[in-house]
C-alpha cells in the first residue's frame, strides 16, 4: 500500500542568539512522516526534539532563527492535495494558517498548558470560533463532544470547571481535546504523560492511540522514554545534539540497533523482570553547542569511537530501506564491531516482553 506523506524535512538548522554566542541546537535534520503513522523523536534533553516540532509550529522563541530547511506540508483543499513549504512563511503566518488548524501539540504539562482563569469549556470553544467562526452553540456541542471523545465523565457538568477542579489525567484529556478541536491532521505530543503517574500514563496513550485510529492522524511523540516508544511507535528517530543519527521502523531500532547512542539508550532500560539487572549510563556529557562541532558529536562518549570520529562527521549508511545510521562503524572499511553483550540479551528480554 502506496504511504501518502504529510510532512517532509531536509536540511533543517536553527540556531539562537544568547548572550554568550549562537547555539546551534539543530544541526540538518530530515524527517518523514506519513498519513495515519506515528514517529517517535527521542533522545536526551537538549538533543533538539522539542525546537524541530516548534519550527514547524511557529512558535520558536524570539531569538530563535531557521538559518536553511525545507519543510514541505501536504494537506488537502477543495478537495485536492496542495503542498507549502512552511520556511516561506513567518513565524506569525505558520500560527494563523496551520497551529492548532491543521497541526495541534499536547505538551508534558496540562497546567502551563491550561489558562487557569477560563473555564474548561470557554478554551475548548476558543479554537473553533477564532479559526472557522464557528457559533457558539454549535462550538459549544462540538465541545461537549471532545471531552465525551477523551472520556471525560459528565462533560456538560466540565464545560464549566476550571483546571484547578480537575485531576492531572482530566487536565491532560482537556489539553488533548483542545488539540483535537480544529480536527488537525497532525498531532506532535511532548512527552505528554511525564507529569502523571504511572497508570493514567498508560490510560493517556491508550486514548491518543484510540483517537488517532478514528480519525486518521498522524502523531509525532517527542519522548525519552523508550518503553513508551516500543509500545505505540511505526518510526523512530533517534536524535543526539541537534542531528538524526539513527532513524528505521521501530522493530529495526529496538532489535537490530546500529548506532552506539542508540545501543546505549537500549541499555538504560531497566530490567524489571531481572532484579539483579544494572542500570548502564552513557559516560560524559553532550557537546557544548556554542562550539562547532568536529566530526562525529558522540564520539568522545563512544567507546567503540574510530580515529575517522574525530575527524570527519559520518554519513547516513543505509542498513535497509527504512533503516538508516550515522556512524562510521558501517562502514564497509571499518572493523565489525558487535553491540555489547548486556545489551543483546536486554533485547532478547525486550522480545519476550512485546512478544
């Protein structure tokens, strides 16, 4: 079956201006993302997951810039497929256009998310009627309709709460209504289950997946968290200081990892089914994105680093047709090096775990 894309990246850089010199926090990212599927980003904090799906929102800060890209998106009209690059347009332009309309985000925080002076039903209708000019009956109904979709109980009752009245699952199911008002056909979640616990994460997953069945979105998860990862994710991109450095179907990056950062992030996965099973962390830190980098980013972290590391920064080997990695051990030049040990029995766990 032919997969219709929705969102093309190639070449994305974004930098900011501080006080100490420009940050380069994204450094040629490319991304695909097609009709219906859900991609996962993932990748420490500051790998630039976050200010990738902000570009394509329009809601980069200030002092934030795109210095080059092509981000293309595809939707339809009239009933016909049109496609606009988003880097031809403003900042303030992408958010009256596309924000919330055709391309809604979820945050981790229902609380920065929420205005807590409105009532639950008055940010729900706010959407409808600024976007379409919906009357506020019929956005009113359309309301009462989201929050029955994200099993809110008695929604009438909640068109007239305030956030503070609700508990942090009802809030996060607000916010994704609220994302879901202007029927986007692409919804980004930031690591949208971080500030609840353990069980209403699960529930929280379970109802984007649901939703995104019904109504045929396409869903791009920023996470760490790459339990949640193997569980809802097609695609996964793995992301280290501001570049893609692994990216295949998510049964290609779980069990056939190729990238060091990637078989170390694998190895962080706890083993709660071997309580003798020892966290593995990833030595050192990430570069400091004030300075250019040389060569491959990971490789003073990388133990199995190549002198080519330090020297030049890898390609994009391609492993299959969906399974891509930048690091020099692919190449056909290269000594084979073999993922750890630890590591391949935590994959064999992982399997009989997913089944």
């Amino acid at each position: 079956m032919k997969r219709d894309r929705i969102l093309h990246i190639r070449d994305l850089h974004i930098s900011f201006a501080t006080a100490a010199g420009k940050v380069q926090a994204v450094r040629g990212v490319n991304i695909d993302l097609y009709r219906g599927e859900t991609l996962a980003v993932v990748g420490e904090s500051g790998s630039g997951k976050s200010v990738t799906m902000k570009a394509i929102m329009g809601i980069l800060s200030s002092n934030g810039t795109i210095d080059d890209a092509v981000i293309e998106f595809t939707t339809t009209e009239n009933g016909k497929p049109i496609t606009y690059n988003i880097i031809d347009m403003s900042q303030k332009e992408i958010r009256r256009r596309f924000s919330g309309k055709k391309i809604s985000m979820v945050f981790q925080d229902p609380l920065t998310s929420l205005n807590p002076t409105m009532t639950i039903g008055t940010q729900l209708m706010e959407g409808m009627r600024r976007h379409y000019g919906v009357k506020r009956r019929d956005a009113y109904d359309k309301a009462v309709e989201l929050l029955d979709l994200v099993k809110i109980p008695d929604p009438v009752k909640h068109m007239k709460s305030y956030p503070h009245q609700l508990s942090g699952g009802m809030r996060q199911r607000v916010v994704i209504a609220i994302a879901l008002s202007c029927d986007p056909e692409i919804l980004i979640c930031d690591e949208p289950t971080t500030a609840l616990d353990v069980t209403i994460q699960a529930k929280i997953l379970e109802l984007i997946q649901d939703i995104q069945k019904k109504r045929n979105l396409s869903v791009i998860y920023i996470t760490h968290d790459l339990g949640v990862v193997a569980k809802i994710a097609d695609y996964v991109n793995v992301m280290y200081a501001g570049k893609i450095v692994e990216q295949g179907a998510v049964d290609e990056v779980f069990y056939d990892p190729r990238h060091p950062y990637t078989w170390g992030l694998l190895s962080s996965i706890p083993n709660v089914e071997n309580p003798d099973h020892k966290l593995f962390t990833i030595p050192g830190t990430p570069p400091n994105l004030f300075n250019p980098i040389i060569g491959d980013a990971f490789a003073p972290r990388n133990p199995f680093a190549l002198g080519i590391d330090f020297i030049e920064e890898p390609p994009m080997f391609k492993i299959s047709q969906t399974h891509y990695a930048s690091t020099w051990l692919l190449d056909p030049r290269a000594e084979r090096v073999e993922m750890p040990a630890e590591l391949h029995a935590r994959i064999e766990d992982m399997r009989k775990e997913n089944g």
